[in-house]
C-alpha cells in the first residue's frame, strides 16, 4: 500500500537533546546537577558532585534499560526525582520542592536543545507532499514542557499531531502508542513509516506495529539482550536522505 504518513520520534530525530559534542549521560548529568544545586541550596547533606552525578546517570539508564519493569507512574518526571533524591539521601520533600527539581533539570537540559539539521525543511516537504505528519515521543517529561521545545525551533506548525509517553502512559517499543498515533492521523499501519534514531524503541518497536521502520543512523548500535539485529526498512545518514525513500514508497 501506498505510504500515506510518516511520524516521528523526537529527541535525536528531530531535536537534539544531548550538548554539542557530548552524549546521553552528559544530558543527564546536566540536568542532575540543576537538580544537585536545587537541593543543596535547601541546605540538605549531599554526596560529593561528582559521585552524585554519576550516581544519577547510572540510575536514569538503569530505568531506561528496564522500563518494563517498573510502574507507569514511577516512570513520570516527579517521580524519578523523588527517587533520585532519595538515592542521595534525601526524603520528605514537598510537591513544591519536587515541582522545583523538575524545573531546574528541564531547564539545564533544554538550554542546549537545537534541531537536527533539514528538520523543519523535512517536515514541510512531507507536508508539502501531502502526508500526514506525526510525533510519538518516550519521554518521562509532561508533553508540554517538550512542546515548548518544538514551538521554538517552529516544528510544530508542521505536525498535525503529538503524543508524549509519559502523559498517555503508553511506551515504545509496544504498539499501543503506535496505534495512537495512526488512529489519530486516520493511517493504516502500512501506510505510515516510522522515524527514529533508536533501533530498538524506534524501528523494531515500528515494525512490531505493522509500521515501515526507518533508522537516522547512529555510531552506537543499542539493542537489549536478546536482540542480535534488527533490520530497518531505510536508514538515513542524515534527516533529508528520508525524502527520497518517502517518493519511492508513495510511488509504489
């Protein structure tokens, strides 16, 4: 059938989210060490930075790794941080402590959050194409905070519809918030494809689906146990190199 949509994945597709230069757990790090200033200027007892800070980035993976096995609401932003807080020894924190937390390590984060390049180029030629354009995003932040990200690097005008993991508590890799999202473009899985910079959540959770699974290729080839390949259906060196594969499929 006809390729009729395309969505995609948000950090590392559309918006960077790690510094220039630096990777996920430099990400992390920087918005535990809003998170460090926060609770140190309230005058609690802390390990030392930079043990803390390692300390955060082993135990953000660790949920990352093993999202299956925890409860949708220890997988919210509030509630890793209260978690996180606890780790370094601090408990009893009031909700507006913990609202404060939050809004320091989103705003250390999104200090350096830029577009990948081609990207709103990319999303207008979709749309100039006619297809329907989408976002599904795992995230432990409330979509809006996100949202604003995408305001300002002026994507969203061209998404006709976003869903953020954490607000509908549904997660790739499993097809239920796939399904969100091509129940609300009006798509049949075989005419949308899926882009992402994960093989794993991105492209096999895509495929799962019913979906075409695109992969922007990366240096690290991240799979859990047990998954010795997964084989997209294109993989894109950069962002625009979707365009070509898109006219193949539509011309199918």
């Amino acid at each position: 059938m006809s390729l009729r949509g395309v969505i995609f994945d948000m950090g590392g597709t559309l918006l960077h989210y790690r510094p220039p230069g630096g990777g996920w757990d430099d990400m992390e790090k920087l918005g535990a060490a809003g998170v460090y200033g926060v609770l140190r200027d309230l005058g609690h007892t802390l390990p030392p930075e930079v043990d803390a800070l390692n300390t955060a980035w082993d135990f953000m993976l660790d949920i990352w790794r093993n999202l299956d096995g925890h409860a949708m609401q220890d997988l919210k932003l509030h509630r890793i941080l209260t978690r996180l807080a606890a780790h370094w020894g601090v408990n009893g924190l009031t909700t507006e402590q913990v609202d404060n937390l939050a809004l320091a390590y989103t705003t250390a984060i999104q200090a350096g959050v830029r577009p990948l390049d081609g990207a709103e180029d990319t999303l207008r030629a979709l749309r100039e194409r006619g297809l329907r354009v989408g976002l599904i995003s795992n995230t432990h932040w409330p979509g809006e905070i996100h949202q604003r990200d995408l305001d300002r690097h002026s994507l969203t005008p061209h998404l006709e519809y976003q869903v953020f993991s954490a607000d509908v508590e549904a997660w790739k890799p499993h097809a239920e918030i796939f399904h969100l999202a091509l129940d609300a473009l009006e798509l049949q899985p075989e005419e949308a494809a899926y882009v992402g910079d994960s093989l794993y959540f991105d492209v096999w959770g895509a495929q799962q689906a019913g979906i075409r699974g695109v992969w922007i290729e990366q240096p690290r080839r991240f799979l859990p146990e047990g998954f010795d390949e997964v084989t997209p259906d294109a993989t894109l060196p950069t962002l625009p190199d979707l365009i070509a594969h898109v006219d193949r499929w539509r011309s199918a």
